[in-house]
C-alpha cells in the first residue's frame, strides 16, 4: 500500500521536487499550491486548470489533510477557538482574534509544552510531542477557510483574506520545534501560498538563546520574547528556562536578532502578578536590563493582566497597580501597551491554551510530589526565596 505523502507538509522547494517525482515541470507545483493555500481545496478533482493525468496521480500518491476539528466555540467578543485532533489523545488550540483593521490567529506548535512557565496552564499539561509541518500550516489553512465559508466569502485570491496576521504563540515553544515551526512560517510568507508580510507573523519564546541566531539566519520574522521578570534570580522561578540561558545571554541574543528582524524593535510580553514582578522596583529594573549599554535592546512592553488557575498558586495584579507600573516604563519613552483580555468566557485568552496532553513529562504527577512535600517540609520547599539582607 503506497503512502500517501500530505502536501501540507511540503514548503515551496519540497513540492516542487514532488512534482518532479510524479515526472511534473515545476511549475505544476506553484499551481497546486495556489490551489491548495488560496483556494483551500484538498479535493484534486477541483483543481481544474491541472491536467486529468496529474490528478490521478494525485490521488494515487497525495493528500490533503489538516488536523480535525473537535470542538469550535465563539466568544461573546468574537475571540473564535477550535480545539483540533493531533492524534493519540493528544489536541490542540487554535485562537483567531479579530479587531478593527486586522485579524490574528493563534497557532500551536507543539503539543503541550516543555518549559513549565508558573503562569502559564499550557505547561501545567506538560509535553508530549512537537507538531508536524502540515499540523502547523493546517491550523491557518483550516481557520482561513472556516472564517471565510462562516461570512460567505469566497476562497481565492480575489477573496477577502480573514487571518492578515499569525503569532506563534499558542501551545508550546516554537523554538524548541525549530525546524517545522520555520517551513510553516516560510509558507505564510510565501506569494504563492498566504504572502503575508515578515512584519504581520510573529514569533513568541521564552528565550531559546541559540535558536534565537539560528532564526535570525533562517526565517527572520517579528519577534517577541516571554520575559516576565527584570532579574535572573525572579526568572529561574518564574520561566525555568531562564536558569540555561539567562538574561545577559537573552538580552544580547535579541540585540543580535534585531541586525536582521523585519522590525526595528523586540516586543517584550510581561506576565503581571500580583505581589510577585509587578511594583514600581520591578519597572524600574526593567528599564536598567533593556538599556544596559552593554546590549540595548529597543523594544516596546506588552503588559498582560495574569489569567489565574488553580495550579498557579498566583493572582493577576489588580487593574491600578497594572497602569502605574505602565506608567514608570511611559514615562521613560518605551512604548507600553497593556492587553485587552480577550475570549475568556471561552478559555481562549493568553496562557489559557489547554487543549488535551497525553503527558509524557508527568507534569501533573510531579506537581501532586512537590504539593505533599510543601505540605510535608513547608510551603517554601522548591521556591527561590529572596532573602532580605
């Protein structure tokens, strides 16, 4: 029985050596493409300008498949969320944000996740596997089509395109799914595919440091960095990748990148929690890491008000305390937005994405160990604790 090779998985060149597999000129892969990313059709009999002898190949040797939709929920501010089948028990979540004058999808990487951040519930799952090229892809090629028969707008270039923005931002780290995460973005830039800009995709890390330059090489696109603390010492407990690449190494990664980014600054995402990273000290520090002139970094903070879960043990800063600590980073001429919380009536808002894990981190079993120890040996057990001198 021949495998069927899913041509979502393949990027401009890999198709096109496809199609020269199947004894095609290359430019039977630019149509098939445009079929595929602008029309959105899996069927090849609808490919009509292909000759008959090229989709019966197709049939023979190809498919067209995204991952399946399980569940499909709308928010009251038109957040919409799908949760979509990954296969083996394991789903993810897809998130398409619309405003104004742009709408931006939210896309998973990976299922699960392996950095364990305290504030984000993705982690909570722990981590199973990284997504494949077509699962990546899929989820924008799946969302465009879906918004689009959902308005009764056609598919096709001459349609109104619904998705103009993508953050790689929803489960998981893009970076530690480098490879697959860079060919579904380099489809999205792709003329023949979905043409957005460099500066219209982002990626968001938590500060893989090596990946950072390998990006930068590879696919720059707009880049935004978790950061969520001002010092090592809060970072380690906070986002424990920060313990192998900590800030001095991130700050001059970002420095670094920005000699190739599509934009002329780094977004910073600041997770506020109360008690925890978010008085006027904090700010303060902030300023002093991005303007160390050892590496500036220009940048702009994106503030986002905490989405609680139980696990945390941690509660969002109230919306005042929030507004002058924006202030302190305003008033030092850094651009400074806050987050509008967005889809949480549906658990579609940021750090929310929990979809379905089969954990093979045991996360959770772990977290019940360090419970039973807090309780056993006190709540301090485990915790970086700043001792005041």
């Amino acid at each position: 029985m021949t495998t069927l090779t899913n041509l979502l998985d393949l990027d401009p060149a890999q198709l096109t050596a496809f199609c020269g597999e199947l004894g095609e000129k290359p430019f039977r892969a630019k149509q098939l493409q445009r079929w595929i990313h602008q029309f959105g059709a899996n069927d090849f009999a609808q490919m009509t300008d292909l000759a008959k002898s090229l989709r019966e190949k197709l049939e023979k040797h190809a498919i067209v498949k995204a991952p399946t939709v399980i569940s499909d929920h709308t928010s009251t501010d038109g957040t919409r969320k799908w949760l979509l089948d990954v296969g083996q028990g394991n789903a993810v979540e897809t998130v398409f944000i619309p405003e104004e004058n742009r709408g931006t999808l939210c896309v998973s990487t990976q299922a699960g996740c392996a950095v364990n951040c305290r504030f984000c519930s993705t982690g909570k799952q722990g981590f199973n596997r990284n997504l494949s090229v077509g699962e990546i892809i899929g989820q924008l090629w799946m969302a465009e089509f879906a918004l689009r028969q959902t308005k009764g707008i056609e598919p096709g270039p001459k349609g109104e395109r619904q998705i103009t923005n993508v953050v790689m931002m929803g489960m998981g780290e893009p970076l530690l799914n480098f490879e697959p995460t860079v060919t579904a973005m380099r489809l999205m830039l792709d003329d023949n595919a979905y043409g957005l800009s460099r500066r219209r995709v982002t990626l968001s890390t938590s500060g893989v440091v090596p990946m950072i330059d390998k990006l930068a090489q590879e696919c720059p696109v707009a880049m935004a960095v978790s950061l969520h603390a001002p010092n090592d010492a809060l970072r380690d407990s906070l986002v424990p990748l920060n313990k192998k690449y900590p800030l001095a190494e991130l700050m001059a990664a970002c420095r670094r990148y920005l000699d190739y980014a599509p934009r002329d600054f780094i977004t910073f995402e600041y997770c506020m929690l109360d008690g925890v990273n978010d008085t006027d000290e904090h700010a303060r520090e902030l300023l002093a890491l991005v303007r160390n002139p050892l590496h500036p970094v220009p940048c702009k903070f994106n503030l986002i008000p905490f989405n609680p879960f139980p696990e945390s043990g941690l509660v969002r800063s109230n919306n005042a305390r929030i507004k002058a600590f924006a202030q302190v980073l305003m008033d030092a001429g850094i651009v400074t937005t806050i987050r509008k919380t967005r889809g949480d009536d549906i658990d579609a808002a940021c750090g929310q994405l929990a979809g379905e894990v089969q954990d093979r981190t045991r996360v959770q079993e772990r977290m019940q160990k360090m419970a039973e120890y807090q309780k056993k040996y006190g709540k301090d057990f485990g915790r970086i604790v700043e001792v005041s001198t």
